[in-house]
C-alpha cells in the first residue's frame, strides 16, 4: 500500500463525506440500543455559516460522534429557522429594488416571493454544515416553517388559548419602525448611548410660574397628558390641583402626585407621556389620562402630534429643540449617558414603546415547573454560573407578546366578524363552524383572519418534540424513542429567547424535560478580544479557513481555547495548530507502515516496555476522557487527547518501539503499534472525523465498513506504579538531553551515567537507547569533572570532555535552589493555613504533602551538590 507523504484534506474530506452520506450512515431509526439525541439550534435560513455557528456545531458533531462509538444510536435533527424578521427585510429590500412595496403586490405574491428566497439559498449553511463534517440526520431535516412545524405551532397556539392562556389586548409593547413590528422584551438590546438632557420650562396655567421638566426625548412632550411630582415633594405642594401648558402643543394638562416620581432625578418633576412610555403607561391606566399617540409605524410623526407631520422621530427632536429655544422654554442641557433599548434584528434602530393591540401568553404560572426542574438538576446546565440569570429571568417573567406584524411566518389562527367577534381556528371551514356554534351563521366572505403571525420564537419552543411529529400524534414511535433529547448545545446569548422557552414548553405540552443537559459556548471574539461582527471586518470566512487549514484542523482550532461558557478568542494560528497535528497524526501512520518485518525476530524488549507503558497510559487517558465529556469540559477532553497523541505516541511511544536505523521490527511490536494508531483514530475521530477515517481505512481492509459505527477504545484498569516509573525515567532521559545541549555533545557519543543510590527504578535498556547511554554505572568519591543534575529525589551525573567551569556550575545549580526554596517555601504556607488543611479534601492535602516531601528532598540534593563544589 502507498501512503502519501503529506496528509492533504483538500483530497480527503469530500471523499469520506460523500462516503457517509451515500451509506447513509448518519440515518437513525428507533430500535433496541440506547438512543442519544440531539437537536441543533436552528440557523436562519437565509443565513451562512459564521464562527459562532463553527464551534457551537462542531461541539454537537463531537458529542453525537462519540455517542455512536459508545454504540447508542445517536440522532442528531439538522433544521432552520424560517427568521420572520430578517427573511422578510431581505425579501423587501429585494423588492425595493425592483421599485416594488409589498403592499402593492400583496400578502399572496409576497409569500410566493419569500418562498422563493428561501428556496434559493436553502441549504447553502447545509453545504457549509456538511463542509466542516457535521454528522447531521439530513433525512430529517426540518424548517420552522414547514408543514409539519406549523401544524404543531397552531396546535400549540389553540391548546394555550382555549386554556386561557393566550389573550388579546392592548398593551404597551415594544416596537421597531423600521421592520414594523412588536417586539419581546428579550428582543431589546439595551446600550448606553451618549444623549442630551434637556430642561424644559412647563407654564404654570394662570400664572407667570413654570414648572421645570427633564426629559431626554423632546418630540414624545406632543404627547404628554400630565406632569407629575412626588406627594411629599415640598417644593411641588403648591402646585396641588394646578394645570399646565405642554410647550409647543399648547394643551393644558393636570400637575397629579404618584409616589413612583424619583425626587432625585432631573428636577423631580416628570412629564407623563402614556403612548411612548412604560411607566408612563401604568401611571395614566392608574390616573386616567388620556393617551395621544403622536408616532406611526414607522417611526415619524402622527397626525395626532399636531406638529411636524410625516417627519422622522430624531428629526422632529432636533426641531422641536429648536422651537422651544426659540421660545426661550428650554432652562438647560446637559449631556449624559442614557440607557437606550435597540432592535436586536435591526441593530441601528432605537425600539419605541408603543401601545398596541396584539396576543400575548401569559407566563407567570407557565414558568413554575421549568424553574423547580433546573433545581432539582432534572435540566442539568453547564456551566451552573448560567443558572442565576436562568432563574433571574423566569422569577421576573412577563406576558409574552407573541404577535408581529409580518407576512412571513406561521398566521395568527383567529377569524373575526365585523364586529371585531373572533374564534380560534386552523381553517376557514372550521371558523364558520365555530361561529355558528356561537349562534352566529356567517359566510366565507363575512369573516377575515388576523394579518398577523406569530414570534418566530414561538416555533423554535417546540423544537424538542415538534421535530418528532408531535403535530401528528403525542405517542408516535418517533417520539416516544428520541424524546426527551439528551443534550443541548448553544449560545448563552439566546439563554431567554430560546432555551428557558424550550424547557417551558417541555413541561407544559410534553410533561417531559425536553433535554438533560444544556450546554453553553462562550462568544468568539477575535485575538484583541473584540466580538466577531462583519461591521468590524474581523470575522474570518469559514469556508476559506477550511481551504487552508482543512476541516479537521479548524475544528481543533476553534477548541483549543473554548473552555465552556467561557468566550473564546479565536487566532488563526491555531488553525494552523490543528493542521500540525493533523499532520504529526499522518506521519506517525506513516512511521508505522513504513517498518519492515522480520517474522523470525523475538520482541523487542524496549519496545515491550514501551507498549506495556503505553496501554496503561491510553486507559488512564480513557478515564479522565470519560470525566471530561460527562462533565462538558470539551476543550479539556480535545488537549487530554491531542496530548496523548503529540506527546505520548508520537513523541514517546514510537521513538521507544521503532526499530534501530536499517534494522527490521518484529511482528508483536508491529502489531501493537498498528493496534495503538487503530486506538486512537477512533479516540480522536470525534474531533477529527476526516483524517481518522482516511487512516482507519489505510490500516487494513474495512470491506465498506466506516469508523463513524466502529466501537470506542476498551478502558481497561490501569497501573500507577508502571505510569510513575515510566515518568521518571522519560523526565530522565529529557534531563539528559538537556545537558547533552547544555555541553554541546552529539547524541551519537555515546556517555556513561552516574547514579547515586538505589537502581531498581532505572529501565537500563530503555535509557541506553533512548539517551544515548553506553554505560549506566553508581558513583562513587573517585568519580570527578561530572555535571550533577537532580531527577525527582534522585541524583545523577554525565561526565565533561573539558574540565568544568565551576562558576557557571555554581550559579546554574544556585538558580535551581532558589526556585526549588520558593516552590517549597509556597507550599509550606498552604500546609500551614488551618482554614486550607480543614477545608480541603484529604486527597487535596495528601497532595500537597507530597509535594512538600518531595521539595524538601530536591532542597537537600542541590544543597550538597552546591556543598560539593
């Protein structure tokens, strides 16, 4: 067999890709094993694939690869998300171009031009998806806004209407004008902005009086219906029952008490706007006030402002600023930071609190049981830092406005008469049905559905089980096998929009968590520790990355520093990092195919040694894997992996088992080496599905067979004492090196070895090839001109070829004293600390002991060889 020289992916990854998917190896089906499932957060449909996405998918991959090893029968449902908000500011702008507003071609043709965008550029982030290795059940793939997903958002929709649970009303919502549409609350970004303050002088009605008002927004003073103090406000007392003139506008309005006025802030006089403030908006519900919405939709003047019509919010600011000094009503401004609230789909554009009539579910009973399940540990979240603000926000729960003013989406199921009189109904048949089960016989025509559609997040909550046919039928086998899911894998950015929601709806439709564990990623942030965003410039292209670095590659790249919930600051360099590893994996393969076999040659007893070694480091290995992967600590289990493979194998194990330069390996050391690299291709295969294929393969005929349903390596017991001895002698002949360096003498002269002591430790063969030894020899007083180095409590010695310089000998051994005194001066204060000693695990002292001993004893050794000098 011919194996390349150089590993390149570029030849590799589209092969076996194409492979999995033409045997359909990713497919699951319900049967007797084990299942593991998982769910991927879906991406927007019109999106592409962007860092964020890379690290949270390549987690998943790893998770649902290495779940098939362990021979569960891993499902891994691939979707998107139909993203009411940006697909239909995508599909407008299209049209705009075309000179075209949707309104003028109508809710039909636009949906039939959404459709049509989205058939265009669906599956583009699959492609990409596929491109990095995900191991998708693509067969399954699912679209929030497939038939299927919407038959179960409208059941879900009539079942918590007809328990009361969803409502109609008017309400203060949030609002974006340039999508033109309400918003959740978890849909404003807040931001401290840089804003003006201005004083603005309220005339006293009848009088030569004013009254002195802060506010940071001008143009909403059109609205005002009040201006309001604190009741125990001295300075306002007078104004009891008075009224004043809003400026500009010219109406009078009320001075009302209310006990909410900060009397700290601005002059401790606030203008009470009920249309465009929230509190203002409890306050007039509380006083009565009339409501004056001076705002459109979009974002510019009303006809009931009475000034500025048709001009754009921030514009109608800078002229009535300019009015009011003009009428020298304006006392002062200041600049201050304020708190301003952002559309999180339309970044640029400042929300307006607006009251409308739109649905809203009720949430404060719905969220009991998801808050009692994360503290019973039945959700299990990772990192648990996570779980304060979960509970935060679930113990502050409001309603949730669930309607938006889109076309693109799953509509609103309610039918209305003339009169404003609606049902809930999937169809018109069903509509008129239940109309005249209300004594009402209505036609077709008599009745219209509600234009809106529902938050896009509304979906996306039963994505857990709506993707298993939950529409269809609650006990499927589909169901009833993958659900709940196993683990959850995502940003904690959408920790409310998406994951508390999911685990509500669990509950609440299912009776079921809808996951065990939910796993959050840190944000990719670029090496200045800035957040990735096309607007900086400073995200990389995944698809070029994995031109030049390989899949495989950048998905170790991405781990390498990834900690979970922890944000990772993504450098190029550690593409280039996982590339080399790649790399180093191939050429140990290489190594390995490379050896030619004498069949009539007993093992080698180094290489027996080395093996031995290596089989009880691989199972230490498979144990800490184990821990790490049940505890979520990835980035922990990739560096537990990549140094087993780099330091242990490669660098070790090999250098330990090949054969000498021209000789021939015999066939036990042969076959354990091969059995090793079998080893660990399935080990690494979850993090590097590419090349552990491609090597899996070149080990020996699979007869169609693909690691992707290979078994995970056997965890047999292992031995500490065969691991610490082989330790020691590794650290020794690193330590002879160092000073082969040191006296710049060639590894091929070969050097006696000095020890003091016993030698039951030393594995002679071992060191003599490995280091270069001819003779291994204890040291007595006649021995001279030998440079002493110290090996855990041992002492050893290599000899010059010229005669030593004793200063420099003095200082370096000097160095190494101070450190070793500060090392063991750190750790004698630890053991002193009674609050460490009583608090800390047994193990935990025991270690720190042990430590100390040995300390102490590097302390002594250096000491006499300092004496000695």
């Amino acid at each position: 067999m011919i194996i390349d020289s150089k590993y390149d992916p570029s030849q590799v990854e589209d092969k076996w890709y194409s492979f999995w998917m033409e045997h359909r190896l990713f497919h699951s089906v319900p049967d007797d094993r084990e299942p593991y499932t998982i769910v991927i957060p879906p991406p927007n449909v019109t999106g592409v694939l962007h860092m964020g996405h890379m690290l949270n998918n390549t987690i998943q991959d790893i998770l649902i690869r290495r779940a098939r090893l362990m021979g569960k029968n891993a499902c891994w449902v691939p979707g998107t998300d139909h993203a009411s908000i940006a697909t239909e500011a995508k599909v407008v702008n299209l049209l705009a171009e075309e000179g075209v507003h949707k309104r003028e071609i109508g809710r039909e043709a636009f949906l039939e031009r959404a459709w049509e965008w989205k058939e265009k550029h669906d599956g583009i982030i699959y492609g990409q998806l596929k491109r990095l290795g995900a191991s998708c059940d693509w067969e399954r793939s699912k679209f929030t806004l497939g038939s299927d997903l919407s038959e179960s958002v409208l059941k879900a929709f009539k079942s918590l209407y007809n328990e009361g649970l969803i409502y109609r009303g008017a309400r203060m919502i949030n609002w974006d004008p340039k999508a033109k549409t309400a918003l959740s609350d978890e849909e404003v970004i807040r931001k401290d902005v840089q804003s003006k303050l201005y004083y603005v002088k309220y005339l006293v009605e009848g009088s030569d009086q004013y009254l002195t008002v802060a506010t940071t927004r001008p143009e909403t003073i059109l609205g005002d219906t009040a201006v309001c103090v604190h009741p125990d406000d001295e300075r306002y007392t007078a104004l009891k029952g008075k009224r004043v003139i809003v400026p500009i506008a010219g109406r009078s309005v009320p001075v009302i008490q209310d006990d909410y006025v900060d009397r700290e802030f601005g002059t401790g006089a606030l203008k009470i706007t009920p249309a465009h403030d929230v509190n203002d908006y409890e306050i007039g519900l509380k006083h009565s006030l009339e409501v004056i919405d001076t705002l459109t939709d979009d974002g510019t003047m009303s006809e009931a402002a009475g000034y500025y019509i048709g001009e754009d919010r921030f514009k109608a600011r800078k002229l009535i600023v300019i009015d009011l000094r003009e009428q020298d009503l304006i006392e002062k401004e200041e600049d201050i930071q304020n708190n301003v609230g952002f559309s999180e789909r339309n970044p640029d554009t400042v929300v307006e609190p607006r009251i409308s009539t739109q649905w809203f579910l009720k949430m404060k009973d719905l969220v009991k049981p998801a808050i009692e399940a994360v503290k019973r540990d039945e959700v299990k979240i990772h990192p648990p830092k996570f779980k304060k603000v979960y509970f935060n926000w679930l113990d502050n729960i409001k309603d949730w406005c669930i309607s938006r003013q889109l076309w693109w989406g799953h509509r609103i199921p309610a039918w209305y008469a003339p009169d404003g009189d609606f049902v809930i109904a999937v169809e018109l048949e069903e509509a008129l049905a239940l109309f005249e089960e209300k004594g009402r016989k209505l036609q077709a025509n008599e009745i219209h559905q509600d234009e809106d559609v529902l938050d896009t997040w509304f979906s996306s909550w039963l994505w857990p089980f709506s993707v298993f046919e939950w529409n269809e039928d609650e006990h499927n086998a589909d169901l009833e096998y993958y659900y709940p899911t196993n683990d959850l894998v995502t940003g904690h950015d959408i920790i409310f929009f998406w994951v508390a929601r999911m685990i509500i709806a669990g509950y609440h439709f299912t009776d079921k968590r809808p996951f065990e564990n939910v796993y959050f990623t840190g944000m990719v942030r670029d090496n200045k520790g800035r957040k990735m965003s096309k607007s900086l410039g400073n995200s990389p292209d995944a698809l070029d990355l994995m031109d030049r670095f390989g899949a495989d590659g950048v998905r170790v790249g991405m781990l390498l520093s990834a900690p979970a919930g922890n944000d990772l600051q993504f450098d190029e360099s550690l593409c280039l990092q996982g590339r080399n590893f790649a790399n180093k994996l191939w050429n140990a393969f290489r190594l390995i195919k490379g050896w030619e076999v004498d069949e009539s040659k007993p093992e080698d007893g180094v290489a027996a040694v080395a093996a031995n070694w290596f089989e009880n480091r691989l199972s230490q290995s498979l144990e800490g894997l184990d821990q790490q992967f049940s505890q979520f600590r990835i980035s922990e289990a990739l560096m537990t992996s990549y140094k087993l493979i780099w330091d242990d194998f490669c660098s070790w194990y090999l250098e330990m088992a090949k054969p000498a330069f021209g000789q021939k390996v015999d066939t036990l050391t042969l076959g354990k080496a091969i059995g090793f690299i079998d080893k660990l291709t399935r080990l690494i295969h979850p993090f590097m599905p590419f090349i552990s294929e491609e090597i899996w393969q070149n080990i020996e005929d699979r007869n169609g067979t693909s690691i992707v349903h290979a078994s995970w390596p056997d965890r047999s017991s292992f031995d500490d004492a065969i691991l610490e001895k082989m330790q020691f002698n590794m650290d020794l002949i690193s330590g002879i090196r160092q000073k082969r360096a040191e006296m710049n003498v060639g590894n091929k002269e070969l050097l006696i070895l000095y020890y003091q002591g016993s030698n039951d430790f030393l594995l002679a063969d071992l060191i003599k090839k490995m280091a270069g030894i001819e003779e291994i020899k204890k040291r007595d007083d006649s021995n001279e001109n030998l440079k002493s180095f110290v090996v855990g409590q041992h002492e050893f010695a290599i000899p010059f070829n010229d005669k030593i310089d004793v200063d420099e000998e003095r200082a370096r051994i000097q160095k190494e004293l101070d450190y070793a005194l500060g090392f063991l001066n750190s750790v004698d204060r630890k053991l002193a600390n009674e609050r460490f000693v009583s608090n800390a695990p047994e193990e935990v002292v025991a270690i720190e002991k042990k430590k100390q001993e040995d300390a102490l004893n590097k302390v002594k050794l250096l000491e006499k060889q300092l004496a000695s000098i």
